[in-house]
C-alpha cells in the first residue's frame, strides 16, 4: 500500500474489478483542478475475455474512471493460441468506444513514452483507456509446461534473436554512446557471478523445519517480518496441528 501495488488475484482477471475500486477512489479523492492518479490493472490475453472485465470497462466508461486495462499479450495464454481462444485478436480494441493503444511491450522506451501519454489522458479526466502491450515468454507458462508443445522451437528462438528486450536497449545504448561493449559485458558478468553465488547459498541451506510452514503467512501489519499466528492451524496431521498459547 505504501508503493501503491495491491498485489494480484488467485482467480483469473479477479484483479481487475478491485483495479476499478482503486480508480473510483482515485477520483473521488482528486483535489480540483488537479491530474488525477491512475490505476493499472494488469491481465494477460487468456484473461482478456473474463465478464469481470467487461463489467469493471462498463462501469469505469460510464464514471469516466482514471483506469488503464493492461494486456500483456504473450500470443499464448497458459498454452493455447489467441486465435483458438479469442474471436478478437487486437485487444487494444476489445473497450469498444473505449479507446485503445498498442505498445510494443518488448521495448522499454516505447514502454515508457505510451505510458506516459495514457497516465496523462486518464489522470485528465478523459476516462479509461485499454493498453495492449505486445510481449513474448520463450518459456513454458510454468514447470509443467515445456512451451513447445503449441509452437516450435524455430518460433521461440527467431523471437529472442529480433525481439530480446535486453539485447535492444544494450544495442541502444551502444549505438547511442551511453555505454561501452565492454562496459556492458562486464556489468553483465558480475550479475552472473552474483546470482550464482546467491544460488549456490540457497543450496547450501539446511531443509526448513515443519514449523516454518506457519511463518511468514499473517501479518501483525504492515512492519516487516513483523507476523503474527492464528489462534489455529490444522495441519495434514492433526496432532502436528498449531494452536496458540
């Protein structure tokens, strides 16, 4: 709350709704004449077609709500094409009198510039707007997913040589002569080697005990590691369950 990021949602587009809440208080709480602070809610294109979303764009249309709705269109969702699972593939377009840009979600800058003109159109009491950013995940959507089982090989690694995020903004920045080849490898290599060493630790670590199943679950508030325990915890074994003192 204190960096304005409420979090996600476990069910699918359930974020948006409470997205829309933010924005409504975001108006309400607007001092005259001044920008109002916008709320960005982020979905994927699975979710794109969710009915919360069309009731959270309804309701943000007609109160002229400061409310971006943010696709981050992989072209996949969990691992079925957009065009086997939406009748309408430009998702910039889906808010209807809603108006819509598309960013090229994969470039930093056009990332930066789109968003800047789409926080100041609806802070300026212009009203929702849709943002498809156009991005890519050479992976699966998790651990069970290979992510080649719906597109080829041949796909994912012609969208990492064009389209690399890192690979575009290191070439900008070299051609534009804000930093040296080597400059770059070099800051690259002591990421590694620091990654590799924080890894290294994690393995090294002794297995966490069954009690720490109940840490860092409830917070007292929002101080961290400042937790709190419930009065009861059931566990899979009930005589191994918690109860409070």
């Amino acid at each position: 709350k204190e960096h304005n990021f409420y979090g996600g949602h476990g069910i699918v587009g359930a974020q948006v709704p409470v997205g829309n809440g933010l924005a409504f208080a975001n108006k309400y709480n607007a001092k005259p004449g001044e920008n109002m602070n916008v709320a960005i809610a982020c979905y994927g294109d699975g979710a794109a077609n969710q009915g919360q979303i069309w009731e959270s764009a309804n309701m943000a249309s007609l109160w002229k709500l400061p409310m971006i709705f943010c696709i981050e269109n992989n072209h996949y969702g969990m691992g079925t094409s957009i065009d086997r699972h939406s009748s309408h593939n430009d998702y910039y377009k889906m808010g209807n009198h809603i108006p819509g840009i598309r960013i090229d979600g994969m470039n930093v800058l056009a990332v930066k510039e789109g968003m800047r003109f789409v926080k100041d159109y609806c802070g300026s009491g212009n009203g929702p707007m849709y943002v498809e950013m156009m991005t890519y995940r050479y992976h699966g959507h998790s651990m069970s997913d290979p992510g080649t089982t719906y597109r080829t090989r041949e796909e994912i690694a012609f969208a990492r040589s064009t389209r690399d995020p890192l690979e575009f903004i290191k070439n900008t920045m070299v051609d534009a002569g804000f930093a040296e080849p080597e400059e770059l490898k070099a800051m690259e290599k002591k990421i590694r080697k620091q990654v590799q060493q924080e890894v290294q630790i994690a393995k090294d670590s002794p297995k966490p005990d069954a009690e720490t199943l109940l840490k860092h679950v409830y917070a007292a508030d929002l101080t961290p590691y400042n937790q709190e325990y419930p009065d009861h915890i059931r566990m899979p074994d009930y005589e191994k369950s918690f109860w409070k003192n």
